[in-house]
C-alpha cells in the first residue's frame, strides 16, 4: 500500500480499524482527542461502534463488558484518564480479557500539563491498580511504529487474553509522518470461535466473566494462573532495538519512545566528534528485555549505562534492578512536558566520560 | 388419574438449582425468580447475559442459568453499555443494589438511562447497605438508624433519600420507569408486569428500562422479617410511591 502522511493519532485510529478493532469507547482528552474526532465518524463507516462515555472510569468499565463479547475493543487516552481506567484494567487482568489501551503521555502528577512527557512508566509497566497482575507494555519511537504495534497489540491481547498498554508521549501523537498499513484488513473476530466469551447459554452451560474468588485457595489459583502466563510472555514477547552498540562503545544509553529518536541524533553526531555511544530501547517495557540490558551493560568496553528519561526517573530502576551493579547507572531527565535537547544530552555524555580517569 | 397431572408450578429454567445465600426475610430471591419467570416467557434466557454488582446480590450469577459479568462496584450501567454496543442482538440486564446504583454507581445509572441504553436495569432498594453490615445508604430513610447512622439518618447532614425513580425519569431521552414492591402477593404480581414488561421493551430494541424494586433487610433493619414486610409497606412506600413514572407507550399514544 502506498505511504501516507498522517498525524500519529489519527494513524493509530486506522491501525486499530486495520486490526479488525471495531469497537471503541473514549473519553476527552489532551493531547490525544484526535482519535476520537477521526474514529467518530470513520468507524460508522466500517460498520463499528463509537461511544463517547461520560468519564474515564466509565470508558474502563464499557471496555470490560464490551471484552466480555469477544470482539476486539479498544480506547485511547492520557495520564489522567489513564488513571482513572486503572480499576477497569485490574478487573480486566483478573478476569483475563483482552483489550488494548493507548496512554499518550502527558505531564504529572495530579492535572500536570498537556505537553510530552514519560511519567507513567511506573502506573504501566508496575502495574497501575490494585492486585497481583501486569500488562503488556509497548513503547513505539515513531508514527509507523505507533501503527506496527498498535496492530500487534490486539493479537498479543487475544493470545495471552490479557490488557495491553501502548505508550507514547504527546509527540508521537502529535507528529505527522508517513505511514504504511498491511494491504489486507482484518476481519472482526469471531465470538464463537473460543470457549470463554458470552454468546448466550444455549446448549451449554453457563459462562461467567469474573475476577472474584471468595475462596482463598481459587483466589490463589487465578493468581497463579496469571503468573503462568507472565512467565510465557516474558519468554515470548521481548521486544528491543540495539542502535550502534559496538565493541567501541564507551556509553550505553537506555532510552525508549521519544527520547530515543532523540538519543539517535546524539548518536550521529558525537560519531563524528570520534565518540562512541550506543543505545538501547526497550520496545516491550512489560516484559522489560532484562537479559538483553545485562549482557550489553557487561560488554568490556562499556564503561557506564546512562538511562534519559522524560520524566525524574522511572524506567532507570529497571535498568538499575537488570544490570544488577555491573556497570555505574546514570540518570539523565527533563519533564513537565519539557524534551531533553541533544545538546543537552550531548553534555551529560561529555561530563560522565570525563568523570571516567 | 396420575397421567393427567399437569405441572402448573415448576421452576424457571433461568434460574439454578443452588441454594441462595441470602437471609430469611430477605427479598432478592423473590425478585431473582421474577426475573427468571420473565426470561423464561419471553424466551430471552439463552441470548442473556446479566451483570452481576458488588453488595448481597454479587453471587447472583451462581443462582440464574444464563451467562453473567461481574462489575466493579457500581459500574455495571457501563459494562452493559459495552456489551450491549458491541452485541445489539442480545439482551443485557444489570441487577444492583441501593448502595451500587445509587451511591457509587449513580454516574453511570445516570447517563447510561440519559444514552437510552438499550439493556434493562433491576434496581433493588432496601434502604441499607447490607453485606458490608448495615450502613447508611442514599436510600435510607430520615432518622433510620444504621451502624454509621447510629442515631438515625440526619437530614440535616446526609440530606433526603435519593428517589432513583423521579430522578431518572427527568432525563428526555424516552425510556422506561416504573418502582413496585414485592411485600405482599399482590405488590408481587404488578412487580412481575413491570420487570417483564421491562424485558419486552429491550426485545423490542425500544428504549432504556428501569424497574426499581422496594425490598427488604430485616438482617440490618435489626426486625424480623414479618415487621420488615410492613415497615416497606409503612415508612418506604409513602416516600417511595409506586408506579410507572416513564413509559414510551404512552408518550407515544
């Protein structure tokens, strides 16, 4: 199919349409309303459900009887409204239903600002509501990633019947690149074609979506089960990019999403001036590529780790818990919908290897 | 002559076999068999799928033989409103207590009526919190006493018990929204109109319904069950008046 230029929110409302997504329920918010605007009037025209709800919290809850049916559903947000669907998304985890939920990030704590920023690394990958669960966590860099994963999403969503959280920052929804869509369109899924989705008890027995156990031991059971299936996701789904990480690397940066299109740049440049820095950018942050940040942190020549982040510092603790002590981690960040410049970057690279003998 | 029996009383295949939890004197099993009875007659059981609140009915789903949901505490207007969207050829009902509907739930009661969701909502008020032990509810009565009441429902403090019924019937958009009771024989049979005729509008694809049904708690009123059959009668029903309080059969005549 022929490349397209779109804005990153509108590209990622097609996605979810190419992706056989019909369903989706929203609520209003900066900086990512867009999707709404353009999913109101185009999913009518595939034949697809529009809601505009009262509220974030009821968005969560029209997600978790709309999964029930066993047909893709979907929303989009940000941080706050995010927030707000995290009672929704721990009922989901527990009762194990599929959904996907897009978080373009904006500034916090509390009303924050409307401007990028990553500060819900923490409320995505540590799992953001109550209970024993996680969600799947996927972080493009760009507006055709942004479309790539968005597509992905809901099959990761339907095979671990699980939610899944994509997160971008305000500029991946803001931008507008050039895209590319899959020629084929996929169909709506079936919702007799599995054992768990409510069809109506006719000749069977009845089917009841619930995450509660009464029972400790069941309680206990369903938790096990979802720790099962954590295990299968993190041997399965690890998903990362190496970007110029050589055996003359000296400084190993830990970026994802934005800031990692950025640190790319740093890259380039400081190449040139004779420097060599790498990077590494996490794609899936739930399962973290834990195994893959040790080994690249444990190559000789790698002097230290410096994690950049659009926030005062989330994903560095991963970073920090993988690399378990191997190699110094350094943090550097700006946030409140402040993005760090590459001169800026540029200067906490030349302190830190200045810092080194 | 034993061939010539024939079985006028049986139970409703839309509900189970399993024994309630529920205490004596309580009336959800009595409104869980008129919803079984209206199921059963409209034909409606296997294409059902009932949401189940948070509050003494959350079991509900062990007591019907149709497909269920269990809500978060209050939201079960919006996981009907998902389901109901994305499955228009279904029907969808939410059974919710007081404390549910008309505490923490009453956003989406509110605008899910106000979207003319096409599901079917039994309310059930008893005027008390009952499985977290007896506390104040929107719906409990001026003065009741409550265990976060202790000296009776302060107007003055808590305000007025919340009228589901008048409330909802303000809203515009057509639906429809009756209360009954179900302490005597008789509330009982124009409660089984109204939750059936509920039920055949939602067949009909016609409009939001509404049957919000008075009951009893004599575990937390603190009285047997028969004094709890007349204060219904007696303290709720004055400030609750039965009846239909929005139709669109008759709007439309």
């Amino acid at each position: 199919m022929a490349k397209k230029l779109m804005k990153g929110n509108e590209a990622i409302g097609e996605a979810a349409i190419c992706a056989g997504a019909l369903n989706y329920f929203a609520y209003p918010i900066t900086p990512q309303s867009e999707v709404a605007e353009y999913l109101c009037w185009r999913l009518p025209e595939v034949g697809g459900v529009f809601v505009q709800a009262e509220s974030e919290v009821a968005v969560g809850n029209m997600l978790f009887g709309a999964a029930a049916s066993g047909k893709r559903v979907f929303t989009t947000s940000s941080s706050p409204g995010i927030s707000l669907m995290q009672e929704a998304i721990s009922y989901m985890a527990g009762a194990h239903l599929p959904v996907v939920l897009l978080n373009i990030m904006r500034g916090g704590p509390g009303l924050g600002g409307i401007l990028p920023a990553q500060s819900d690394y923490f409320q995505a990958v540590k799992a953001g509501g109550h209970g024993d669960y996680h969600v799947i966590v996927l972080a493009p860099a760009s507006v055709q990633e942004a479309v790539d994963l968005m597509i992905l999403a809901f099959d990761l969503a339907d095979k671990y019947r699980s939610p899944v959280m994509i997160i971008g920052d305000g500029m991946i929804g803001q931008m507008m690149e050039s895209v590319e869509f899959p020629e084929k369109y996929r169909e709506q899924n079936d919702p007799n074609a599995n054992d768990w989705s409510l069809t109506g008890a006719r000749g069977r027995k009845p089917r009841i979506v619930k995450s509660l156990f009464l029972d400790p031991q069941k309680l206990e059971d369903n938790s096990l089960k979802l720790a099962e299936k954590y295990k299968e996701i993190k041997k399965n789904e690890v998903r990362y990019e190496l970007y110029k990480v050589s055996a003359k690397t000296r400084i190993l940066i830990a970026a994802y999403g934005t800031m990692a299109r950025i640190c790319q740049t740093v890259i380039d440049e400081l190449e040139e001036e004779g420097i060599s820095v790498g990077l590494f950018r996490p794609i899936s942050l739930y399962p973290f590529p834990e195994k893959v940040i040790y080994d690249e942190a444990a190559r000789k020549n790698i002097e230290r780790v410096l994690t950049i982040e659009m926030s005062i510092g989330q994903m560095v603790e991963d970073i920090e818990r993988c690399t378990k002590g191997i190699k110094p981690v350094d943090f550097f960040g700006r946030t409140g919908g402040i993005v760090p410049t590459p001169n800026e970057v540029k200067d906490k690279i030349r302190e830190l290897l200045a810092k080194k003998k | 002559m034993i061939n010539d029996a024939t079985t006028i009383f049986k139970r409703p295949e839309a509900l189970s076999e399993n024994i309630t939890h529920y205490c004596p004197g309580c009336t959800h099993g009595v409104i869980h068999r008129l919803v079984a009875e209206s199921l059963d007659e409209l034909g409606l059981r296997d294409r059902a799928v009932g949401v189940a609140p948070v509050g003494c009915s959350v079991l509900i789903y062990n007591y019907f033989t149709c497909d269920f949901l269990e809500a978060p505490h209050g939201r079960a207007p919006a996981l009907a409103t998902g389901f109901k969207r994305v499955r228009p050829d279904m029907i969808c009902f939410t059974y919710q207590g007081d404390g549910d509907l008309a505490s923490i739930g009453m956003g989406e009661i509110v605008h899910a009526a106000n979207r003319g969701e096409k599901i079917t909502v039994i309310f059930v008020n008893n005027a008390i919190y009952g499985m977290t032990g007896g506390q104040m509810a929107p719906t409990t009565m001026p003065g009741q006493r409550t265990t976060t009441s202790p000296k009776g429902r302060d107007v003055s403090l808590a305000g007025y018990p919340i009228r589901v019924a008048e409330l909802l019937s303000t809203l515009r958009t057509p639906s429809f929204i009756a209360r009954v009771a179900v302490h005597t024989p008789m509330h009982i049979i124009t409660a089984k109109k109204m939750i059936k005729k509920a039920f055949r509008l939602q067949k009909e694809g016609r409009c939001f319904s509404l049957v919000e049904v008075l009951s009893t708690c004599p575990t937390n009123w603190g009285i047997d069950p028969s004094a709890a059959t007349k204060w219904v009668g007696e303290a709720m029903q004055p400030y609750y008046p039965l009846g239909i309080y929005k139709d669109p059969e008759r709007e439309e005549s």
